[in-house]
C-alpha cells in the first residue's frame, strides 16, 4: 500500500542503444558494493540512497535501483532529479510498473509524466505506458469483484455475502463504513487460517502474529503474501549493517522500519474512488498499459480487476484465447488468457 518507512522503487526500463557521456558523481556515491546475505560478484550494479523532493518540509524519498511513493507530484519531482543523478538513462522507453495499491499511485504518476511530457519534441523522461498487477482500480467494482470471488470459491456464506454486497455498496475501500467494517470481520472469521493472497497454500505457520498487525491495501485483511516472507524482509532491513550498504535511515530513525505502516495506513487520505478516469485519459493518449491478475489472490482478485476493466466499455480487438509457455507447443503448460479489449490496453490473467 505504499506505507514503508523508506519506499522502495523498482523501476522497468526498456533501454534503447543511446549512450551519454556526463558526470556520474552522484551515482558512484550511491552505488552499493556489497549487500549482507547477497553472493558476491552478482553480475549487476545496484544503486541506493536519498533523493530530496522538499528541502523545506525534509522530506526525501528513498530508491534501490538493481539494473536489468508518497503523493504523485513528490513521486514525479523524485522522477527527475532521479534522472538527472542518473543520465544515461535519460531518453530511453520508460514504463512504471506495480501491483496492489499501485493500482493507484502508478496510473497517478503515469498521468502527471504524461501531462507534463505535453508539448515537449525529446522528453528526458520518454514514457511509453504502465503495467499493474492485481491492482486496486475502481472501489465499486472492485467489491463486488472481491465480494463475488469469496463466495464462489466457498470462503464465506451465502448470508455475509448478501450483508457484504448491501453493507459496502458504493463505499470506500480504503476508509470502509462502520457497517462495512462489521461485515468484513464477519467475512474474515469465516475465511479461517487462510493466506488470502494465496488461497491455495499453506499460511505462515507464525499466524497468529501476523494477525496482530494489518497487511494488505485493504485495512481489515491481515498478512501479506508468501507465507513467512514480509517477517524475514523486517528482520533483514533492520540489520543496521543492511541499512548502512543500502545508505537507508541516515536520519538515524528510533524506530524499527516496517513493511507496511498501520500508522500511514490509519491516516491515509488520499484515496481517490476510482482509477477508471485516469486510464480513460491514458488510453486516449494512446499510451500502452498491461493488466494482469494472478486468479489465486483473494485481496484484489480476478473477478475485482475485471469488472473494473469492463466498465470502460473498451471494444473487443482480439477475443479471449489461451496463451502457452511455448507457442508452438500446445502440450506445454497452459500460462493463462489473454483478452485483448483495445489497442493501447491488454488483460492478461495468470493461472497455476
């Protein structure tokens, strides 16, 4: 949900063969040159540091770039000065990419790159599209989507999911009602010990304290995905010789950094109902954007994405086909489907 105490970007940068010749003192202080628990000689440069976006107001936001946020203006202005810290990658075909609430932030800063590249021949930041995975798009549909994927799949009764579809009815997903919040920890106990982001394997064993802490973009879903993963990142990221290679934490924070912050998720207001008006823009600008969903995630499943995806009433290009791990063998594992509605956009589904 974006609520790290230091944020961590992975950028998706398809590189074009243009080559520059500039300064990279920046860079070189914030290259890392040995992280604890990696092999040695990985192959691959890793960069890491601070770049400020409001010298006035402190704030700074954090990158880890391997070579293969907050607002969206502080996202942006990072965006630049990130570029100019690192200019060879100036010019080249720029995606942003993310999954879960970055079905939020990532259509917010794709709007705000688009709208200032408007106008501008060579745009330092040459952006081409966005890609979100299982992400949270429109908060109607995606409750029903969601409500609708717990019940077919036998996770909650008949009657909790009939209070679900009347109690949250065109509510906020991140700020749901009283009475929604009722329902949802209704829902939640009938769903038992289960990882929700992955319905068909074993949770952590541990989950009685992963249940002490809120996971998840949604407020009332516990645990985050992969059963035991988001306990060892906390261990790991708060090794102080992790953070020194990482140049993270300079200001020293008393405080042990967080996957996802209850206190950010408790106070997050910026919480727009609906993604949908961004992506109608973004297409119209011919911009190219790929939706996927994995079909086992019960927090922003398969059902919530589509729905979403279908009230914008894109015309069907290419009908909906299965797509292989080898194309020219059919009898190699199925991968998934493919619904191609329009041009710039594509939805990919993700099957086991």
């Amino acid at each position: 949900m974006g609520q790290s105490r230091f944020i961590v970007f992975h950028f998706v940068l398809l590189l074009c063969s243009t080559c520059f010749s500039s300064s990279f003192g920046d860079q070189n202080l914030d290259k890392i040159t040995e992280l604890p628990g990696q092999p040695k000689n990985v192959g691959f440069n890793q960069y890491s540091g601070y770049v400020t976006v409001n010298e006035q107001a402190g704030r700074a936001l954090f990158y880890w770039l391997t070579e293969a946020p907050s607002n969206p203006e502080d996202s942006y202005v990072f965006l630049v000065k990130w570029f100019e810290r690192f200019p060879q990658y100036k010019y080249r075909e720029f995606y942003i990419a993310g999954e879960s609430y970055a079905g939020h932030y990532v259509p917010q800063l794709s709007q705000i790159v688009y709208e200032r590249n408007k106008g501008v021949e060579n745009p330092v930041i040459n952006f081409k599209g966005f890609l979100v995975g299982n992400a949270v798009t429109d908060d109607y549909h995606d409750f029903v989507g969601t409500f609708e994927y717990w019940w077919t799949h036998g996770l909650i009764s008949d009657s909790t999911y009939k209070r679900l579809r009347v109690a949250c009815d065109l509510g906020s997903s991140t700020h749901p009602s009283l009475e929604c919040m009722n329902a949802l920890r209704v829902a939640e106990v009938e769903q038992g010990n289960i990882d929700p982001y992955s319905i068909f394997t074993q949770p952590c064993k541990d989950a009685a304290t992963l249940r002490q802490n809120m996971r998840g973009h949604y407020p009332w879903m516990s645990r985050a995905y992969d059963p035991c993963t988001e306990r060892y990142s906390a261990v790991y990221f708060n090794r102080p010789e992790v953070q020194k290679a990482l140049h993270a934490n300079v200001t020293g924070i008393p405080y042990p950094w967080q996957t996802c912050s209850e206190i950010v998720g408790n106070y997050w207001a910026d919480a727009p109902l609906s993604m949908l008006p961004i992506y109608k823009e973004l297409i119209a600008a011919g911009l190219r954007i790929w939706v996927y969903s994995g079909d086992t995630d019960a927090v922003v499943p398969v059902t919530a994405t589509r729905y979403s995806i279908d009230a914008l009433k894109l015309p069907t290009v290419t009908n909906w086909y299965p797509w292989y791990d080898n194309k020219k063998n059919q009898d190699h594992e199925k991968g998934g489907f493919v619904p191609h509605w329009h041009k710039p956009l594509t939805y990919n589904m993700i099957v086991p």
